[in-house]
C-alpha cells in the first residue's frame, strides 16, 4: 500500500511543532503494495512514533506513551484523520518532558508500574462500550467545569506552562469522549489526572476533575 503524498505532508507538518521542527527528525517510509501496508517511522534521538496503516485502520507505537516508554494504539482510518494532529503533539510534548526533566529512572518506573497494575485490574472489571450520549454530555460538561477552574489560574506566571498543558489535555479528553471506547478514554484521563496530581501545586485544583472521573467509572485510584 502506499499512502498518498498529501497525507504524508499533513503528518510531516504537525511535527513543525512548538520547539521541534521538520528538520530535526529521522524518518523513513515502508510502503509494500502487495502486502497493503504503509510504515512511517519518525525518530528524534531515543525517541520514537510508528504509524503502521493496512485495512482502513492505523497502529501507533510511541515512545514515550502516557504512561509507560513504550505503548501502542489503534485507530481507524477516520478517527486517526480528524485527530492525528493531537496525537503527533502529545507525543512531542511527552518527548519535550522528558528531555527536560530527567528523574531517577528505578523510583518512576516502580510508581508508574505500581499505578498502571492497580489501574488496569480496575478496569478489566468494567465492562467495555461507548459512552451513550447522555453519559458523554455529563462527561463533556465536568470536563467544562474543571477547564474553568484551571482558567482561573491563569494570572499564575509561574504556571503558565502547566495550565497551557493542561488545557490542552482536558480539550483533547473532551473531543475524545465521543470516539474512544469507555475503558480507553478512562485510562486516558486517569492517567493525565493522576500525573497531573504528582505535583503538590495541581492537587487541590484537580481533586474535583479525578472525582468525577472516579465516580463515573466507579474506579478508586488515589492521587
């Protein structure tokens, strides 16, 4: 398969993003007509994202992912065009972070490791669909609720920064509401919340937005 020019000019362009530039990535392209697939691997450094696409859906492997080095996600062909963007900019904010803030590796890696088994046990108890309407309005409308109080935290200089962040990761929550299957977009927004919670500055802002989550997916994770 090969993917047409366009689309991969769209996808070349998001990475003209923030600090990063087209130029500053090694990528190459695998396109195999008679096995219709289409691999586009864009690397900076340690860093990478793999976008595999064969039968109408597209596979990302990402790394670093949200929570762990390494991670994986389908999309179909529709949901990855309307939202690659978003996609490819939190990834380079992920590689940004951690460029920035290298941190003793053993200590994360035992606490993220500790979150995400707790987390995922919770979730295989759910049972899995997509939100009715009902359920992703209430979702959308305390998403709006938090977004607001985080707003009023704007005149903070010195948060400048991580209410930008956060911002941008409570929008991409709420356009996701209505395309990502329940245990998908609550392991989302379970984990921004609970990163968000690792600093003593967001605790008391986001205790309201990790309860809603808590309530509404029945899951008891501490911040």
């Amino acid at each position: 398969m090969i993917l047409r020019d366009s689309i991969k000019n769209q996808i070349y362009d998001a990475l003209n993003y923030d600090i990063f530039r087209f130029e500053d990535f090694t990528i190459t392209v695998e396109e195999s007509p008679s096995t219709y697939i289409c691999v586009l691997n864009i690397s900076y450094d340690q860093y990478y994202l793999k976008i595999s696409f064969k039968n109408q859906v597209f596979k990302l492997a990402f790394s670093p992912g949200d929570l762990l080095l390494e991670e994986e996600e389908e999309l179909t062909s529709h949901i990855f065009s309307l939202q690659y963007r978003e996609y490819i900019h939190a990834w380079l904010d992920r590689v940004k972070n951690d460029i920035l803030h290298p941190v003793k590796k053993r200590f994360v890696d035992d606490k993220i490791s500790e979150f995400k088994k707790e987390m995922e046990d919770k979730l295989s108890e759910m049972e899995d669909g997509y939100f009715t309407k009902e359920e992703g309005s209430a979702l959308k409308e305390r998403l709006e609720q938090l977004e607001n109080m985080i707003a009023g935290r704007e005149s903070l200089e010195e948060m400048q920064a991580e209410i930008s962040k956060m911002k941008a990761e409570i929008a991409f929550l709420k356009a996701t509401v209505d395309t990502l299957t329940k245990k998908k977009w609550f392991r989302n927004a379970l984990v921004k919340m609970w990163t968000w919670g690792q600093k003593e500055e967001n605790r008391k802002l986001i205790e309201s937005g990790i309860e809603v989550v808590k309530s509404i997916s029945q899951i008891d994770i501490p911040l």
